[in-house]
C-alpha cells in the first residue's frame, strides 16, 4: 500500500484488517438500500457510507490489482477530514484507530437498522471485536459490580515483562489487608471476561508524559507476547479455581523474596559502604594467607650493617625517635647559631641534606600483600577453616538459588492445567511503531496461514519474514522499535482463518474476485486496462529516449532479440559473443590509448598537438552497432576462406606488444585494432600463440590452437589462485579470473576463451589467421546442447556489473577524498546496491562489502554536519542548501540502508544524525521559522518507511572505458590506506 505521507500507519492497520477473511467478506458484500441512501440526511452518516464505499474499492483492488501497490488516497482523505488539524503531521495513531473502527461500526449499523433499528448486538463490527468483562471489587468498605463494553483492550507495558503479566496487573488492582483484628476487607477490584470476541486486540501503552519534560516519550521496555495465548484464566468461568491460583502464586511469591533476601546477605556481604560476595571474600582471606614473603638476597649495604643495629632499626621501625634526636639536635643548634645563620644564610645543598630522610626505600618493601610470620601448624588450620567455610556458603548459596528456581518453575506452571487451555488465541497480527514519542514509522507482520509463515507488511513492500525478527522488531529493548498493537484471533473459529490448502494469490483471492458485484469486478478490470495503457505509454517514452543513450556492456548483454529470418536461440547466442567478446577488451593498458593518440597526433600535427590532452571522440551509429554487425562480418570473412584471408595486404606495419616483442601486423579494412591488441588480455593470448609456435609448425593448426588454449588457461588458472591484496584484485584482470574464482561451470569457462582466439583482431599474420579460423570454426560446433546459453548470458551480466561496482566505488573514493562528499555518496549508494545483488550469489561475486559501507557512512556523517550547519546559519540561501541536501541526498540513503540488513554500526550513525536534528527542537535561539522548517523535516528524517525511493543516478561511467582499471584501483587503495590522497586521471 503507497505512502501519500506520514500515512504507514493506515496501511499497517488496513492490512491487519484486510487478511481476516471474515472482515473482508464484510465490507465487500456491505450495501445498503437504495431507500436508506435517499432518505440520509446526516453529514455524519454520509460520510460512514463515503468512507465504506472507499474501503469497498481499496479492499477489491487489494485483491484483484495487476499493480504492485495500491493508492489509499481517496479513503484517506475521507479519514484526514475529520480531523481539526489540517498540518501534515502524524496523527495519533490510537485516535485515528479508533476513528476508523467507529465509522465502520456506525456504517455497519446503518444496515442493521434496517431490519433491527438500533440494535447493536447485530452489528458485524461488534460481534467480530467486542467483548464484555465484569468489574468487582470494594470501594470504601463498599462492594460494587458493573459489566463494561471494551474493544481495543488497553495494557500498560512499564514494569511488566510479558503479555501474561500484563493481562494479569489489568485485571487485578489491590490487596487484601486487615481492616480490623476480626475483619479483613478487599481494598481493589478484579475484572473478568465474561465474553471474548472473535478477534482479540490488545492496545500497548507505550507512550507516557514527562512532567519534567513537558512532553510525550516512548516507552522502549521489552515486552514479550506469545504466538498462542489461552484466555482461560482472565475468564468469569475460571474465576473460583483461578482466585485460588492466584492465591497460591501470592504466597509463591513472598517466599521468593524471603529466599532472595537471604540470597543478599551472601553475595553482598559487610558491614561498609562497600560489599562483596561473602564466598570471594574468603578465597581472598585464603589466598592471602597463602602468599609467601620472597626470598631477599643481602646487598653489599647490607652487609656493612653493625650486628647492634637491628633489622626493625634499619627499615624505620625507630624513626620517630630519630627524628625526636634531630629535631632537639636542631634546636640546639638554631639556639647557638642563629646569628652566624642570618649573617651567612646555609646553602641550598645544606638545606637538603638536613632534611629527614626514608630509611627504608619502597622497592624493599614486598611486591604484594603477605603475612609476615605464620607457621605451619597456623597455615594448615587457617586453610582447613577457610576452605569448609567456603564450601558451606557455596552450597547454600546453591541451595537458595535451586529453591527459588523451582518455586519460579511451579509459578509458570500454575496455570499449565489441561482445563485452563480451552480458549486457545493464536497471534494474528503485530503492529510495530519505530521512532520516538512525536515521530516514527509503522509497519505490520502479519500471519500467513496458506503458507505458515509472517508475512512484513512495509508500505509498498511485503516481503516473508520470520518469527525471529518479528520478536527482534516487536518485542522492544534493543533498539526504538516495538510493537504497540497485538491482534489475536480465536483458534477454534475455522471461518475466521484462510483456507490453507489454496494458495492466496491463485486461489483463495481469485475465487473472492469472482463472487465479488459486478461494479466492483468492472472497478478491477478498468484499473488494471489503465495500467496497461500506462505501462504502454511508458514503454513508448522510453524507446524515445533510447537513441539518446550511450550504450554500455550491460544493456548490450542485455539486448537478445533475434535478427529477421534468424531464430531466437541464434540471436540469443550472437549476443552473448558480443559481450564476451567485450569482456576480452575491456582490461586495457593505463598507457595504451595515450600513447597510441599521442603517435597520431605527433603524425599528423606536431609536437604541441601531441603535448595537448586528446579527447576522446563522440561514438558514431557504425560503433554504436559494431558489435550487432560481428557475427555477420565474421560469416563473410569465412566466406572468403583462408587463401583470401592470407592474401598481402597494402599497409604492414611494426608493432611493440609487452611481454611478447615486436610483430608484424597488417593494417587492412578488417584488420587489427592496436587498442585491443595492446589489452592485457589480448596480450595473453599472442603470447600463448607466439609459444604454440613449434606445435603449430609440426602438427598443424588444430594443434597449435590446443597449445595456445591451453597456455592461456593455465596462465589464468595460477592468476585466479593468487591471494588478493588490499592494492590487488586479480578478477579486474580478466574475465576468466573472475569466473574461476566463483567456480563458473566449464562449459561458460572453456567458451568464453574460445571466443578470444576468435578475434577477428587475431589476423596479423598466417598462424595467427589459422588459429582463429579453426576457433571459429569449433565455436560452430558448440551446440545448445553443450551450454546453457542462458547460463552463459547470465555469468557475463554479473561480470559487467561487477566491473561496474569496481568503478563506482573506486570514483566515490576519490570523490571522498577529494571532499567532494555529495557526489561521491551517490556512487557509494549505488555500488553498494549493485554489489548487494552479487554477493547474494556467492562471497566472491562482488567488491568489499564493509569497504562501500565504511565510506558511505562517512559521507553521510559529513554530509549531515554539513547540513545541519548551513541549517543553523539562518541565512536563506545556507537554510535552503541544507534542506536540500537532507532530502535529496541523506533522508533517501537513509531510508535504502534501513530497510536492507543494517548494520550496527550504520544504525549508530543514524541515530547520531537524527540525534543531531532532534537537538534543535524547542531552542530558544532558534528563529520560529526554522522550528517550523525543522517540524516538516523531522517526521521524514524518523520515518524510515518504504515509500518509493528517488536517489539522483550518478553520471554514467562506461564499465568498458579504455583504462586499466587494475591500475586504478592499486592506486586508490593505496591512497585510502595511505596519508595523502592520489588522484588518478
């Protein structure tokens, strides 16, 4: 369901509702007489029926739409009317519920009245979710009993830790405390159900105000809920063995607190401020009686020691009366000599060495804490009494710990019995609320019974989920989502659950289309002709376009229709050697291509021409096509047969290819092209042919092209086995290596290297020429049968857009260290959504995952200091540019990193930059417009929903450009984990 703004909770509600099937019947057979439509008089009641009309339409599209999403506009218009506040902030969502649920209930009266006026019993919407309870207890010595009407049945979550729990504080309020010494008064009340509905719903309170504050905060406590919960025990029914339960579970309960007070007296023993665990208290006591002084070898100084001066005197024991004999040696002295002291004043050195000093230096004194004499006869006592004392407090430490285990285990089994398991609910649907108490995003996991599995209802995005991450999502206190609605339904009500035996989309709901009014099926069938004529418009706007764009390896692999009087698979197979052939031209040399315009120019105009940067030329329609023309270029060069080939032609010419030397090539119409010849991989293979040379003179050409095949496999096979770098990676080298490293079938393998040494680049001179004619030739021979073209096709895809990931991520790195934080964020984005698809199919499949995800949220933190700065600035321009940047640029990452696996430390990112925003609210300092500005922002900034998500394309970079990206890359990798940035051209 589409997002027309701060609208997900309708859509998390709508589709709770939508897949009860009991429900669904409802509002698509309502209808009322024509009578009754006349005769309304009522603006509210019109409304109801505007309001049921409008679901009846959204309810049919949900069912029967060719559509991927369906617009809720018209119905939520309705909804939004009623409403004083016309802003486009959230409303409360519990208020909005409950408006909605009372227009289909007045709605559904109206069709009631018309065979029971005003009887509400016979209302569909109160039969499917109300329910009764019986309110008793004791007010002021006064008893009291009335039967109360609930829907929605609120809950409190603060101090509870499950659904159970929480039930069980709502209906029970109070205690029984002595009135008198003969008398004894309940002061509370207890609540019963007396009837359930069909469906349960239970409303979480997770929302408080601060008095402090002076605002609403969110409620993130976890709170767990079961998939089925048996009402039994809340029931008036159950009330007589339940109070006796409960009873029971009192007293359980006051001696687990005797017991864990007990259990406190051992572990935090002492009398201080400070207390410890009594058991490591006496390993303590143990282990330092146990340590022994070290053994101290007499020093020289030591030595000199005068057998009267013991050794307490030589450690200090004795110095009080030391420094007694030297302070009356003092005062003696100061008596006799005060004068000489004012006339000649002592010096500095004087002054030090009458100071008293240490007899005993610290390094003497011992390392670590232990007795100074202990015999063994003490030793042994005081390790036998620590040790017996230690194991006693251990044991009953276990002891209390097993009693309260056991007292806890007999407190969840109270309510165990096979008589309290009647009512069974079983979990239908959870609603979960992420954000804080003002702002926040709702989405709904609901039930799939055709399938026994959750389905997660996100805006316009349902995808299978689990009960794991419905628990991880909804139970709270990881993180700031939590459930805040809980919708069961009864277990022994086969109506109110989906037929499991039919699949929804083919069975179930198709078979609902049918029995649906004729308006509503015409309704489905107009907006499904609709969409067809959308999509055609669409298509034609694109094929308009088409001409204007620069073609890439991609959406050539991608373009497989078949040429006139040719079949399908033979166009199919043309195009796949158009782009494996490619992929054998696009590791070019970094210098190749300047040094081969570079020699033109020099040709043709000079030095300074040659000195000026070339550009590259524009691609005309015969290069644009020249890849479609191969195969039919290829069939009239084998026409002309081999004699024809190896005719002399007018131009031959000298050329310098590394790592095989200088051969002499002829440069006709269809001869070679120097900057293929000077790739790496077509380097490869003239040197795997240069060393089939013998086999090729000796055996002929079938078995030189053997050779060569074989050299070049073996070449690239000990290439795919070399341990990556992080300045290295070796699948950039060639496609081959790609495809070894993800262990590509052979068949694909052996193929794709057929192809190389089926270039028509290959004719520089006869061996050459004869090698590529019988790889021709054999590549005739392959048949559908020998490979999955489809296979084949799809390998080659995967490689182009690895190589497309590789260049956008190497071009946002530079962008990122060149502080060009905008535009480097776009390629991160989308090299990190491209590479997502390939390592969904292997490990190897695509570039560092961790590396994009570092640089993108870096640039997003940038970015967002960025943004909040010009924000703050309060000069127009500043505020618009920052506004700007926070919607076009870091609300859409946010949003595609959300709604994908996030990690850690992307969530703490984005929880620093929202954090950031969220500052700015209610500042003083703050102009009331910007506030204003901020209100609008924040509640998309919080809302990470999955609404169509528009991110700006960064400017198309040609995975196949003439550059050695194995180069580039070593390049930038070093400069990311070096000091200085590099700059590649």
């Amino acid at each position: 369901m589409k997002n027309i703004g701060n609208t997900c909770w309708f859509s998390a509600v709508i589709q709770s509702l939508f897949q009860l099937p009991e429900f669904r019947r409802l509002v698509l057979s309502y209808s009322l007489p024509q009578s009754m439509l006349e005769n309304c008089r009522s603006r509210s009641e019109k409304r109801n029926i505007a309001f049921m009309q409008e679901l009846q339409c959204l309810f049919a599209l949900m069912l029967g739409t060719h559509r991927k999403f369906v617009d809720p506009t018209a119905s939520l218009e309705l909804l939004k009317g009623a409403f004083k506040s016309a802003d486009e902030q959230q409303q409360d969502v519990s208020e909005v519920t409950h408006k909605l649920l009372d227009w289909l209930e007045d709605a559904f009266q109206l069709s009631v009245n018309v065979n029971s006026p005003r009887d509400k019993s016979e209302n569909p919407m109160v039969q499917l979710f109300y329910g009764t309870f019986l309110t008793e207890g004791v007010h002021e010595g006064k008893t009291f009993s009335k039967i109360e009407t609930f829907g929605q049945y609120p809950l409190q979550v603060n101090g509870y830790r499950n659904l159970n729990e929480c039930l069980e504080g709502a209906m029970v309020e109070g205690e029984i405390e002595p009135l008198s010494s003969d008398q004894s008064v309940k002061y509370g009340q207890e609540r019963w159900f007396t009837k359930l509905p069909p469906v349960l719903t239970f409303e979480l309170s997770r929302f408080e105000f601060n008095q402090s504050l002076g605002q609403p905060e969110k409620i993130h406590n976890k709170l767990e809920f079961p998939q089925i919960i048996y009402m039994d025990r809340y029931l008036y029914s159950s009330k007589e063995i339940i109070q006796k339960k409960r009873e029971e579970t009192r007293k359980l309960r006051k001696q687990i607190a005797i017991l864990q007070q007990k259990l406190e007296r051992y572990m935090k023993y002492g009398s201080g401020p400070s207390r410890f665990p009594l058991p490591d208290m006496l390993q303590y006591v143990l282990e330092f009686a146990s340590t022994k002084l070290p053994l101290v070898v007499p020093s020289a100084q030591d030595s000199q020691m005068t057998p009267a001066q013991s050794p307490a005197e030589s450690c200090g024991l004795n110095e009080p009366l030391q420094q007694n004999s030297v302070l009356e040696t003092e005062s003696t002295e100061n008596t006799e000599g005060a004068a000489s002291t004012l006339i000649n004043p002592p010096s500095q050195e004087e002054l030090m060495s009458k100071l008293p000093q240490p007899s005993c230096l610290p390094a003497e004194m011992p390392e670590c804490p232990a007795p100074r004499v202990v015999t063994e006869e003490e030793m042994s006592l005081v390790r036998t009494c620590l040790q017996r004392w230690r194991s006693e407090i251990e044991q009953d430490i276990q002891d209390l710990k097993d009693c309260i285990t056991r007292i806890n285990q007999s407190i969840g089994q109270m309510y165990g019995d096979p008589v309290l398991r009647q009512v069974p609910y079983r979990l239908h649907a959870v609603l979960v609320h992420e954000g804080q108490a003002n702002a926040g995003h709702y989405w709904a996991y609901i039930y799939y019974q055709p399938r026994k599995s959750w389905l997660k209802y996100n805006d316009i995005s349902v995808t299978e989920s689990s009960w794991e991450e419905l628990e991880r999502d909804s139970y709270g206190g990881l993180r700031n989502a939590s459930a805040y609605c809980l919708m069961y339904i009864n277990d022994k009500l086969s109506h109110f659950v989906a037929d499991a035996s039919s699949d929804a989309e083919t069975g179930q709901f198709q078979k609902e289309v049918e029995l649906l009014p004729p308006e509503l099926q015409n309704y489905i069938q107009e907006d499904n002709w609709r969409l067809e004529q959308e999509v055609e418009e669409w298509e034609q706007e694109q094929s308009c376009k088409i001409p204007q764009i620069e073609p890439s390896a991609t959406s050539e692999s991608q373009d497989f229709t078949s040429e006139s009087g040719q079949d399908q698979s033979s166009g199919c197979e043309h195009s796949i050697r158009s782009l494996s052939s490619e992929h054998a031209r696009i590791a070019k040399d970094q210098t190749a291509q300047a040094i081969a315009n570079t020699a033109d120019a020099y040709e043709k105009n000079g030095v300074e021409a040659a000195l000026c940067e070339p550009k590259e030329a524009e691609p005309t329609k015969t290069q644009l096509r020249e890849t479609a023309l191969t195969v039919q270029s290829e069939q009239q060069q084998d026409a002309k047969g081999t004699e024809s080939a190896a005719q002399p032609s007018s131009q031959v010419s000298e050329v310098e290819i590394p790592r095989v030397g200088k051969i002499l090539v002829r440069s006709d119409a269809d001869g070679y092209n120097e900057e293929v010849m000077l790739s790496p991989a077509m380097q490869g293979v003239i040197l795997a042919i240069a060393k089939a040379r013998q086999t090729f003179d000796r055996d002929g050409s079938e078995a030189g092209l053997v050779k060569a095949f074989h050299e070049e496999y073996s070449r690239l096979y000990l290439l795919a086995k070399e341990t990556p770098t992080p300045h290295n990676d070796p699948r950039l080298q060639h496609v081959l290596v790609y495809f070894l490293r993800n262990n590509a079938p052979k068949q694909v393998v052996e193929r794709t290297l057929l192809e190389q040494f089926a270039d028509r680049n290959l004719s520089y001179d006869e061996r050459s020429i004869s090698i590529m004619q019988v790889a021709r030739a054999k590549l005739k021979e392959i048949g559908p049968d020998d490979v999955n073209m489809e296979e084949y096709k799809k390998w080659h895809e995967d490689y182009s857009l690895f190589r497309k990931v590789s260049v956008y991520l190497l071009t946002g790195l530079e962008l990122y260290q060149n502080r060009k934080y905008q535009e480097a964020l776009t390629y991160l984005v989308y090299a990190y959504q491209s590479n997502t698809t390939l390592l969904m199919k292997g490990p190897n499949r695509g570039v560092d995952e961790s590396l994009i995800a570092l640089y993108r949220r870096k640039c997003l933190l940038k970015l967002n200091d960025m943004a909040a700065a010009l924000f703050v600035s309060s000069a127009e321009a500043d505020v618009l540019e920052g506004i700007n940047i926070l919607n076009e640029l870091i609300i859409p990452c946010m949003h595609l990193i959300i709604n994908n696996d996030i990690s850690k430390d992307d969530l703490d990112a984005i929880e620093v930059m929202r954090n950031r925003w969220c500052s700015y609210l209610g500042q003083e300092d703050m102009d009331a417009n910007l506030q204003t500005k901020l209100g609008e922002l924040l509640p998309r900034l919080l809302d990470c929903s999955a609404e169509v998500i528009i991110l700006k394309e960064p400017p198309k970079i040609r995975p196949n450009s003439p550059y050695d990206l194995c180069s580039r890359f070593a390049a930038v990798m070093e400069s990311i984990h070096g000091a200085a940035p590099v700059t590649v051209k």
